[in-house]
C-alpha cells in the first residue's frame, strides 16, 4: 500500500528559492525527455524511446550538468521520467480503446508542482 502525506510547509526564502530551483529543473527534464521522445518518433524513422533508455542517460546528464541535474535526487529524477512514461502510456491506452487520445504536452513550471520521492529519506 502506497501512502501519500501532504504537509504544509513554512520555508525560509533561502529554502523557497532552492525549492523553486528544484521544480524548475525536474521540469526541464520532464521536458528534455519528452522533446527526445517527439524528435525521436519523427526524426529518426520513427525510433520509440522508453524509460529504460532515458533513465540509463540520466547518469550522463547529472555527469554532464552537476550544478542543475546533478544537485538533485538521482531516484526523484527518476520517478519525473516515470511520470512521463506513465503519461506517454495513457495516451496509447486512449488511442487503442478509440478515445480522445491527448498526446502528453510540454509543461511550464507553473503547471509542474510536484516532485515525487520514491525512496524514504532519499533526497
């Protein structure tokens, strides 16, 4: 069974910035993923990329850019590519059962609140 908690959260400017640093950063990886997955699909005679292969360029990424994607929790990195992948998923869901399939879209930081923390004191 998967618990969910919500608490409210006091913090100090310092930590409000960081917080709003992180968000910003997972949405610029959610958002790197889904550009691949799209350049991929159109570009490369229609190559599918899965989370898989996206998660294994993770460990290159935070190589790559430790002051962004390599400051940040390698398992939270993690669960925002699974969160595109389970989008990427219901729109095949949709498309196969014949409803509107609604293709996953680029999202701003001003939509993308959430960061999700998998593991218990990961982060």
């Amino acid at each position: 069974m998967i618990r969910a908690y919500k608490f409210l959260m006091r913090p100090t400017v310092r930590q409000e910035q960081a917080l709003g640093e992180m968000l910003r950063d997972h949405c610029s990886l959610y958002n790197g993923a889904l550009q691949e997955r799209r350049d991929a699909w159109r570009h490369v005679s229609q190559t599918t990329v899965r989370y898989g292969m996206q998660s294994t360029q993770l460990k290159e990424i935070r190589a790559f850019d430790p002051e962004r994607q390599g400051r940040w929790s390698f398992s939270s990195q993690q669960a925002t590519l699974r969160r595109l992948d389970r989008a990427f998923a219901a729109f095949f869901r949709r498309v196969t059962s014949g409803d509107a399939p609604g293709y996953p879209r680029f999202r701003s930081v001003s939509w993308f609140d959430t960061v999700d923390f998998p593991k218990d004191g990961d982060g």
